[in-house]
C-alpha cells in the first residue's frame, strides 16, 4: 500500500508517463477535502480497461502481475468519505481524480509533495508538465515550459543546490496560498 498521497500522485503520473503521454497536468484542491486530479494525454484506455485497472488483479505492466496503486487509492478515498474517479478515453488519456475528507481519521498523509513534483520533472523532462495547487481560491502554478527557460534547462535540475532551490521554492509557493 502506498504511504502518503504524494506517492499515489506520483505512481498515477508514472503510469501517464508509461502510457506515452506528452502533457500531464497535476492540479490538488486543498480545501474542506483533499483532492488531487491528473489529467495525461498518453495512450488512454478501452471501456473494460477502465474499469479492470481499478482491480488488484489486473495490471497492463509486464513486470510484475498485479497492479495495486489504482485499486488502493480508491479504497482509501472512499474509506475516508471521499470519491474516486477515473475516465479515459482510448487514444485520448486518461483523468483519474481522488478526493479525502481531511477530517476522517483514515486519510493518509499528504506526503512531501514539493520533492514529488521535483522527481516527476526530473524523471521526464520532455513532458509537459503542469502543477497547481489551489487553496481558498488562490493557486500555485509550475509550468515545465516556463521553468525550463527560467533554468535554461531542465537539466540543470540534477544539480543539488537547483534542485533543493526549486523544492523550497514549492513549498514557499503552496504556504503562501
């Protein structure tokens, strides 16, 4: 089972990244409830993949035989008073949404998702990565085409001082909202 939402975002768009997709876009709600959309223009599914992804048994990977990151975090939004919910379209993408009522004592932890953020640009930086964090109407937004002028490169990201700069960076960004 996955420890913290951060790792389920991260585990959702590892899989955008696996089904080819070249924009993803990450937006967390972070009011009343916890709710985190992701939205990847990759591969996309049938209607009966759809709806086996959200089965432990059933996994598109060959490396191992199951798949338990879709089925958990649909488990665990609904355990904590929440909603899940996943639509694709074959060819198209996929968006998979989950939300958590923040006051149930089952909702995992958010998880350090400024360091998310940061391994996803840094294991793929040629997609196009959006990220939004709103909170009490105000949002936080990185967009990868930006940032990547702004460093001249996202490259520059597997430097420690850049890549510990953006991290702070993130954070600052989401508390300040």
């Amino acid at each position: 089972m996955l420890e913290d939402l951060s790792a389920h975002l991260l585990d959702i768009s590892q899989n955008g990244i696996s089904a080819g997709a070249s924009k993803i876009i990450v937006t967390i709600r972070d009011n009343d409830h916890f709710e985190f959309e992701i939205t990847d223009n990759g591969k996309g599914m049938s209607e009966e993949q759809a709806i086996s992804v959200v089965s432990p048994f059933f996994t598109s990977r060959t490396t191992r035989r199951v798949g338990m990151g879709l089925p958990f975090l649909k488990q665990a939004s609904e355990l904590c008073g929440g909603k899940f919910d996943l639509k694709s379209q074959l060819g198209f993408g996929t968006t998979i949404y989950a939300s958590f009522n923040k006051s149930n004592i089952d909702t995992p932890p958010k998880g350090d998702i400024p360091a998310s953020i940061l391994t996803l640009l840094i294991d793929a930086p040629k997609v196009h990565w959006i990220f939004r964090y709103e909170k009490n109407n105000n949002i936080f937004e990185i967009d990868s085409k930006e940032l990547d002028e702004a460093l001249d490169g996202l490259e520059s990201l597997n430097l420690p001082d850049v890549a510990l700069g953006l991290i702070e960076y993130i954070r600052n960004g989401i508390e300040e909202i």
